[in-house]
C-alpha cells in the first residue's frame, strides 16, 4: 500500500479509536452512576481495555502522527448532537458510536494487522449483547 494511503488509513482507524473509546467511557459511566450497576460497568472497563490491546497491535505512535484535525472535514456537529431527552438517549447515542466505530476498525484491521480482526469483532458482538442489556434497565 503506498505510503499516502497507508497515512489515511492510520488517520481513519486514529478517528475511530479515538470515538470508540470515548463513547465506551461514556457508557461505562452511565452503568455506573446512572444504574449503578456493577456487573455492566465491569462488562464496559473490561470492554473498553480489550479494544485498546487490540489496536495496540497497530503502531500507535503512527497512529497519532497521521492525526490531522485541522483538516478535518467531518468535524462539525449536527443538531441532534446537542440535544438528548434523557440519560437512555445519551447511552444509546454513544452505544451506537461505539459499535460504528468497532465495526470501522474492525474493516481496516483487514489491511495491516490481521490478528486484530477476529477480536474486533467479537467485541463488537459483544456490545451487541450488553446493549440489550441495558437497554432493559434504563
């Protein structure tokens, strides 16, 4: 692959890590203080650290070099953004944003770090299952 796209998809797989991430947090802590349920804020952590050992089999120091936010041309907001009704709207919007994102890295692990994929995608069908989960509670 050349290098100019090599650097694009470190940049796209960098975006999605990063939001997969942020959106894991986001549920982890509306288990754990919204329902204060232990069980499903562990399955979250748990969840959240599996993603970052899978990506790590990247280099992510090149990762982070082919970051480029300034020239970002998504990186505007859209009105539902800013607004939720309730706290299952925020757990939803970013268990949705975390499952997208798994499934983006999962597709460019294809290409550098095939290893990657299979635990890619079982932690993607595992957010399937402790979305379900919550889903019932909140």
């Amino acid at each position: 692959m050349p290098r100019v796209s090599q650097q694009k998809i470190y940049r796209l797989i960098d975006a999605n890590f990063n939001r997969a991430k942020e959106a894991l947090r986001v549920c982890e802590d509306m288990c754990r203080f919204y329902l204060d349920a232990p069980a499903l804020t562990r399955q979250y952590k748990d969840i959240r650290h599996k993603l970052t050992a899978a990506v790590a089999e990247l280099e992510i120091k090149s990762l982070i070099q082919a970051r480029s936010i300034e020239t970002d041309v998504g990186r505007g907001s859209t009105p539902s953004e800013f607004r939720r009704r309730d706290g299952g709207d925020i757990f939803y919007a970013n268990s949705q944003r975390a499952k997208e994102s798994v499934r983006v890295l999962e597709e460019c692990a294809k290409l550098f770090a095939v290893p990657a994929v299979r635990k890619l995608k079982r932690l993607r069908y595992q957010l399937y299952g402790i979305e379900k989960k919550v889903i019932s509670r909140i």
